[in-house]
C-alpha cells in the first residue's frame, strides 16, 4: 500500500477543467491537473474546483515531462475523481506534473454514466430484456476522441497551470485505459482528426471512424506534432487483444459488445495486437506492466502484447514487461511498486527528451 502524503502541502490540484471544444462540455469531458507546490509562486492558495486560475499562480519553469493517466472500467465504468490518489501521489512523492482525464463511457440510451460497477458486473434482467430496444451510447471512437481532445487542450492550452507549454507526455493507462493509450500511439490519425475536428461531441461515429481509415495517410500528417509529444507509455495490466478477451472471458462480451457492438471483425480493429502502426510510426518506449495478482486480465494477456512490440520496427525505445508489482487489478494501483516503477521509467525516457 503506498504510503500517506501530506498533500495538502505538497500539492496543487485544478479540478475539472472542461478539455471540450463545445459550447457546453459532458461533464466527463474534464481533466484534473496535479502540480507540485514547488512550482507555485504562492503555495498556500486554495485549491481550484472551478478550473480557473489566476495571473502568477505558476511559476515559469523549464519544460517538464508530464504523466496522463487514463482510468480503466471496462470503458463503461470509472470516473478521473477515484484517481485522486494518484495525481495527489505522483505529484507530491515523485514531483511528477501528473493530469487524470475524463472521457464519456459507453451506456443503454443515456449519455451519462449510471451507479458505479466493476468489470466483471453482469447487466441486470432488465438491461439484458430490453437491449435490443435500446440505443448504445458513447460506442469507440468516442472514448478514444475524448482522449485526443485532451491531449490536443494539454499541448495547447495548459501553459498557466504548468509554468511551461508540454510537450513531453507520457500516458499510463489502466485496463481500457492502456487499450486506449496504445490505439493512439499505433494510429496518430485519430490524433489528426481531432486537429481539423470542430466539436468534441461528434453524432455520427460510424462517419467519423470511416472518414479516419479513407484518410489515414493525410490525418497522420496532421496528427504528427500531437503523436510525437508522446514520448513514451506506459499499460498497466490493459487490454489489447479484444477477440481473445472475448474468447478467454464470456463474460465480457457484454461490455466488449456495448463499446464495440457485436462484430468480431470490429473488436479486431479495435485491438492493438492485431494492427501494424501506421505508415511512418515510430512507437515510443513502452513499459507493460502486469501484477501476476490480477483477478481479471491474465498475465499472458499482456506477454504477448510486449512480445509483439518487440517484433515492430522503427521503435524509438526499448519495451519493458514489468510484473514485480502485486496486487489485484485496481488494488494495485495503490501500491508502492507501482508508483515507484511508473516514475521510474517517466523519468529515465523523459530525461533528455522533453523539449
């Protein structure tokens, strides 16, 4: 278990900064951002729950790497405030500028998210009765564009919470998370769609997903100055090979099916272990990490994805499989191994390459 901080001194959260380019963001459409109070001018100012922020809050400071973390739950369930921990913890143990995103979840005809469940909770006899007379909502893309959109409001607008303008991002995902993180780092046309996009809150995500694969090359393009700020990744027990989850796990197929409808065919383009980066991609370092302790994604599960990074070409960096940290699938984000083994690597890849 990691150890308690006094981070009401150590740290400086902004909370609930809308990363949304509508009028009138989702309120899943929000990130949290951690900053060590070493880096504010003033110190002792109040927290700001209202996203805003004043002239000199921050200090102007030499660009610093910055971890994004984006939360599992099977992409239906979680929400970035579980995870203050998390920030509170990278920001003031490791000095780590740390942001926790929000993203929208896939539901039953309704846009916003129900009771809170964990990934292995079987819909109810009401849900499973009148599923085919209701609408998904929130399918893919739209977790992975929410994604980008915060990424893209990161590297352009999060200057006066940081002191200086990111660049150097590394994403730690968890669970969905880490599928979600890879999908980015395998195709940085998502990244340019969200470039040319005019609204975070697209209706026709059929359209959008075949606009992405006609124009790959050119939105890769445009998705460039986005891709390369990632400077590396980190997947913590993820999933990355959707039709063998299915296989493996029964269960999950109802999950797996909300998010991604019912088409295997759909679930394999889904999955980073079943795609090739595209033309031009140079992967960052990345760092799989699985507990052997995990109750809900076996360990081989993530072998087989850090073997097959190994066998891609043009990466940047070397690829690490780390399974020294123990606990159960969320327990072990609160462990010390995990956040001493996470800092570690930002900080290693981040040490020359943040600029």
């Amino acid at each position: 278990m990691a150890a308690i901080v006094d981070s009401a001194t150590t740290v400086k959260r902004f909370k609930n900064i809308p990363y949304g380019s509508s009028a009138v963001a989702d309120p899943k459409q929000h990130l949290d951002i951690y900053v060590p109070v070493s880096d504010l001018e003033d110190d002792t100012r109040p927290d700001d729950d209202d996203a805003q922020i004043g002239q000199g809050a921050v200090k102007a400071i030499p660009p610093q790497p910055v971890l994004v973390y984006i939360h599992g739950g099977a992409w239906r369930t979680g929400d970035k405030n579980d995870y203050e921990y998390l920030g509170e913890h990278f920001a003031s143990v490791h000095n780590l500028h740390t942001v926790v995103v929000g993203y929208r979840l896939s539901s039953f005809g309704a846009s916003h998210s129900g009771p809170a469940a964990t990934a292995t909770d079987e819909p109810t006899t009401e849900a499973k009765t009148t599923a085919s007379s209701k609408k998904y909502i929130n399918q893919h893309p739209t977790h992975l564009l929410d994604v980008t959109h915060a990424l893209k409001w990161l590297h352009d607008k999060s200057e006066p919470y940081f002191g200086f303008q990111p660049t150097g991002f590394v994403l730690v995902g968890h669970s969905c998370g880490a599928h979600l993180a890879s999908l980015l780092l395998f195709q940085p046309e998502w990244f340019g769609w969200t470039e040319v996009a005019t609204d975070a809150r697209p209706l026709d995500l059929g359209a959008i997903s075949e606009e992405v694969v006609e124009n790959a090359s050119t939105l890769a393009q445009k998705g460039q100055r986005l891709h390369e700020s990632i400077k590396g990744c980190v997947g913590v027990e993820g999933i990355y090979d959707i039709p063998t989850l299915a296989s493996q796990y029964p269960s999950y197929v109802d999950f797996i099916s909300l998010a991604f409808g019912d088409s295997p065919d759909a679930w394999r383009r889904a999955s980073p272990q079943h795609l090739l980066p595209s033309s031009g991609v140079a992967l960052p370092p990345y760092l799989v990490v699985h507990s052997p302790q995990d109750e809900l994604m076996d360990l081989p599960h993530s072998e087989r994805f850090a073997d097959y990074l190994r066998t891609l070409n043009g990466g940047k960096g070397t690829v690490e499989l780390e399974t020294g940290v123990t606990g159960k699938h969320f327990e072990m984000l609160r462990e010390n191994e995990f956040f001493d083994v996470v800092a570690s690597f930002v900080k290693r890849i981040t040490a020359d390459n943040v600029q």
